[in-house]
C-alpha cells in the first residue's frame, strides 16, 4: 500500500530538484498513485527569496508543463498548484493571479523563513530561541487565516534545529495545532525530513522532522493531516508512505480530504 495522492511535488525550476512534471507523472503511475499534485515553490511579484524558487519569468513555463503531463498521462489525476509564503501583500498575486487568473487547482502554505526583530530567517536553522518560536508559530497561524492554502506543509520543521523537546517547542506546537483545528486547515506529514541527515535527539539520531512530540500534540488538538512525499527527485514521487503512515497510525490522527 502507497500514497493514493502526493500534493507536495517539484520541478527542476525551484533550483534545488530535478526533473519536469511529466517525469513525476510517469512514476507516480507507475507507482500506482491515482492523483499527482505539483506545488513547486512560487515565484512572488518583488523577486523575494529568488535563491530557492522558480524565477517569474518561468511561471507560464511550469503551468504549460503541468498541463502537458496531464495530457500525456489522462489516468493520473494531474493537479496544479503552489507551494507559497504568506505576507498580506502577497494575497491579491495568490488570489487573483494564481488562483484566479490562471486556475490553480490549490496553494501549499509554508514557512521556510520566519522574521524575528525584522530580520528573516531560515525557518529550518534558526528558530531554537523562544523569541524565534514564538514568531514562526504566528507566521503559521497567519498562513492559515488568510484562507488560502490548502494545508500547511511541514509545520514541524522546527525540530532541524532543536534537539530538545522543551516548553517552548511544546508551546509553539500547540499554537500551530489549536489553530489548525479552529480554523480546519490541515497539516502535512512530510515525507523528505526522512530522507535528510538525521540529527542527535534525546533520545539518539532522529529525522529532522517529522518530529514525534509535534505530532503527539497535533493528535491531542484533534488536527487532521495530509501525508506527503515532498518529492523533489521523480524517484521520491511516492518516497516513504509507510513512514508517514507509520506517524499517522500511531497518534491515530485522521487525514483530512482535500476535495482536489
């Protein structure tokens, strides 16, 4: 048993995957899958954060992709989408460019850079002081108000820089996860931490993320999930289902059904 749908997938385009949508096409059924959903990292109209998403110029590029591997691959269910930083200027490119003007089937909220004291960060490596914690939780719950995205993805991914489960982790969980429920906007387990380094824990060498307590908390909450490869390779198209799956059936937590 696999991933029925994997809505987290990139391109070559974001500068840090490889291969075009009709790669991870060809794999996703091969694989069995029954739904692929593309989210590679949206390009955002000032330039911003230009080192790890396509380019605007290459938008139509990625669009006319997406729709040409649902062509040539008419039994897999072929979704367009973006994975997207929220900042309220953001929303009318969001609302009316993507999901709008362009028909996007969905939009992935993440926060993979958090400001604190008006500086942005790297959300991966610099979120281990409660002052940074308390900043990317609000980043997260802002994300999920704007009423947008379709999920949040990665919303643990605090755990790549605290080795230590602590108050103030807990407490940002919670905030995360409280609002996830208020709000009925899912969270991702994310299939990639599996596939990076792990890191020394409490316990010994743990993924990054997913991160165990974080999930622990989400079931408490009553949070509904999505499970994700966050393939970033056509190989990883479908890339540690029973992981996830394994987070999933442990803390009993429900997936949510995206409608898409």
């Amino acid at each position: 048993m696999g991933y029925r749908a994997n809505f987290h997938t990139h391109t070559y385009r974001c500068g840090h995957a490889s291969g075009e949508a009709s790669d991870y096409a060809r794999v996703a059924l091969q694989r069995g899958m029954s739904i692929l959903g593309f989210s590679d990292h949206t390009p955002l109209p000032d330039g911003r954060w230009s080192d790890f998403r396509m380019a605007n110029g290459e938008l139509d590029g990625y669009v006319a992709a997406v729709r040409a591997a649902a062509t040539r691959y008419p039994a897999l269910q072929v979704r367009l989408g973006m994975e997207c930083e929220w900042l309220p200027e953001f929303k009318g490119f969001y609302q009316d460019e993507l999901l709008g003007a362009r028909q996007f089937d969905y939009l992935i909220g993440a926060c993979h850079l958090t400001e604190v004291d008006g500086r942005w960060q790297g959300s991966f490596d610099h979120t281990s002081t409660p002052a940074a914690l308390r900043a990317y939780a609000k980043l997260c719950v802002a994300t999920m108000e704007s009423g947008l995205f379709a999920f949040i993805a990665h919303p643990d991914l605090f755990g790549s820089c605290n080795p230590v489960w602590t108050p103030d982790t807990a407490a940002c969980a919670r905030e995360i996860c409280t609002a996830s429920v208020a709000l009925d906007v899912p969270l991702e387990i994310n299939g990639l931490g599996f596939r990076k380094s792990l890191i020394p824990g409490e316990h010994g060498p743990r993924p990054p993320y997913p991160w165990t307590p974080f999930w622990e908390i989400a079931a408490s909450c009553g949070v509904r999930v999505v499970l994700n490869s966050d393939a970033h390779h056509p190989e990883d198209v479908a890339a540690n289902y029973q992981d996830v799956a394994a987070v999933r059936d442990r803390f009993q937590l429900v997936e949510a059904d995206l409608g898409l």
